[in-house]
C-alpha cells in the first residue's frame, strides 16, 4: 500500500475510490500479474511503446479488476491504449455473440484515429475493430452485427444492435461528449448496454464539474484517476 502511494507520486498520479489496484511498474507486469498473451507486448514493443504512461498505469489495472474507472490526463498521455488493452486482453477474439466493446467517441474525425491506433495495438490479431459507418447502418440486419470493438459517435450508435454483450463502454473525450448535447443519445446507450456485468469508463483530458456530475450518475464505485502534468 505504502508502496503504491510512494510510486503514485512519483508518477504523478492521483487516486481516489475505494481499494485501488496497484498500478504497473512495467508492460511485463501485464503477463506476469494478469496473463496477457505475448503477442500483445511484442506489438507495443513493435510499435516503440516501451514504459506505460502513467494513465496507463494506474487505469489498465483498474479496468482489468473489472472496477468502473474515471479518468483525466493530458491529451497525447495515451489513454487510448490504456483503455483498449484491457479489452484485448479480456476480449475472446472474432466472437459472433454480438459487440464486445463499444468506445464512444464525440467527432468521426476522432473515431478513426482512435479505431487507427485500436488497430494498431491488435496487428496480427483475429479481433474484429470496426467503425460506426453509414453503411454499416444501411446494413439489412444488424440485430445480427458482431464485432469485438465497436467505435462509434453516440448520433451513429441509436439502431437496433445488439447491446446485451457490450463488456466495456468507454465514453472518450467525455468533457467535448457531453459538451455537444449528446447526453440523451449517451444515457440511451448507457441504458441499452445492460449487461451486469458491464465495465463502464470515462477518459478525458480535462475535468469540468459537470463531467464529474454526470460521472457520477452513470457510475457506482469508480476509482478516479488525475495524472498532472509535471512541474505544474
Ligand atoms: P490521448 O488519447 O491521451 O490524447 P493517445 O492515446 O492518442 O493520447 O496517444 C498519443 C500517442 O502516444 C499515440 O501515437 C500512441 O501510439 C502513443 N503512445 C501510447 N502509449 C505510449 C507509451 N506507453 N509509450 C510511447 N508512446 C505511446
Ligand atoms: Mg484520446
């Protein structure tokens, strides 16, 4: 415990919530304390990806003990991959039994370069990353659609998925979601995703009190996550 405190703060990163999981000393952790397949680190090795950011850190454990997690760092800290590894991780690749995961993000711009970077991380892998098209939309059936990842603007997700399986719902870039007026679209999907045993999580890179208000509304027992920039 004592010990976590001590890394956290060298890392600069804040915690509140109840029993929060250490955070990871490094990417070898993730096999050692977690069981993550070798073909994952040898694609962040690939890829340059050496130490964990410290959002990374702290939110990767969070989310892989299945605890809701809040979370403000600043833009370029790679929240993105600290959300999508748990879900690599956790995720039965290629499944047909629905979405496994839907990241909702606020602009199509920033739906691409996060299912870029998704697809990134997954290279060589069998998992289905697909973004919210209008085609995918006109498709015939999609109460029949499966995918693994599923990345979508909240406008693009109001249709006739199937959403009983979604295991992780990450509302990315919250403060510019929220700021959009997409909250009835988003309490639509928070409501249509109803498996109980469902991970919720927020990222964003600021944190105004209306994001923490309606964080609050959607989420239980999240652990909440501030990392500061250094010397600030
Ligand atoms: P954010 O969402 O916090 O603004 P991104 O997830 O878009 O940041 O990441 C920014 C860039 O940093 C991406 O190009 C990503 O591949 C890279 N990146 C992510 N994690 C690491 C890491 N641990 N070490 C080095 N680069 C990383
Ligand atoms: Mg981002």
């Amino acid at each position: 415990q004592e010990r976590d405190a001590l890394f956290r703060k060298e890392h600069n990163i804040h915690v509140s919530g109840n029993t929060v999981p250490s955070p990871l000393i490094d990417f070898a952790e993730l096999s050692s304390r977690y069981g993550c397949k070798a073909k994952l680190l040898r694609n962040l090795a690939d890829l340059g990806i050496k130490q964990p950011t410290p959002i990374q850190r702290q939110a990767i454990p969070i989310l892989l003990s299945g605890r809701e997690c809040f979370a403000c760092a600043p833009t370029g800290s790679g929240k993105t991959l600290a959300f999508v590894c748990p879900m690599l991780m956790k995720l039965k690749p290629a499944s047909k039994d629905g979405v496994g995961a839907v990241i909702l993000c606020p602009t199509r711009e920033l739906a691409s370069q996060t299912i870029r970077e998704c697809k990134k991380f997954a290279e060589g892998s069998k998992f289905c990353i697909k973004l919210m098209t209008k085609q995918l939309i006109r498709k015939a059936d999609l109460s029949k659609f499966s995918c693994d990842i599923l990345v979508s603007t909240p406008l693009r997700l109001k249709l006739a998925i199937r959403k009983k399986k979604v295991q992780y719902l990450v509302l990315d870039e919250s403060d510019k979601l929220f700021e959009l007026g997409l909250l009835k679209q988003i309490d639509c999907i928070v409501k249509a995703c109803s498996n109980p045993s469902i991970v919720r999580s927020l990222f964003s890179a600021t944190l105004p009190d209306f994001v923490e208000e309606l964080a609050r509304t959607i989420m239980h027992d999240a652990v909440r996550v501030i990392i500061r920039r250094k010397n600030t």
